[in-house]
C-alpha cells in the first residue's frame, strides 16, 4: 500500500538564486532578470517534487 506524502516546510532557493537577490539589490541585475531566475527555481523545483 502506498501512503502519498507531500514535503512540509521551506525549500531552499538555490545559490544561483541567492546570487541573483543580491545582484538585483546592488542593481546588477533588474526586476525581468530576477524573475527569469525565479522561474527557474520554481521549475526546477516542481520538476523535482513530480519525481
């Protein structure tokens, strides 16, 4: 028998994502360029948690 389960608590942003915060805060980066990096996180993070 098979009990679905589905994670509880945060899920930690990858580095490319933290670097990105602070890029878009020392205005390296702007809004459109963090949200591509965004994006990708939370698509790479469903992707993952489909598995």
């Amino acid at each position: 028998m098979s009990i679905p389960t589905e994670p509880i608590g945060s899920i930690p942003w990858p580095r490319y994502v933290l670097d990105g915060l602070q890029d878009f805060a020392a205005g390296r980066i702007d809004q459109s360029g963090l949200d591509r990096l965004l994006d990708q996180a939370l698509s790479e993070t469903i992707t993952r948690l489909a598995r």
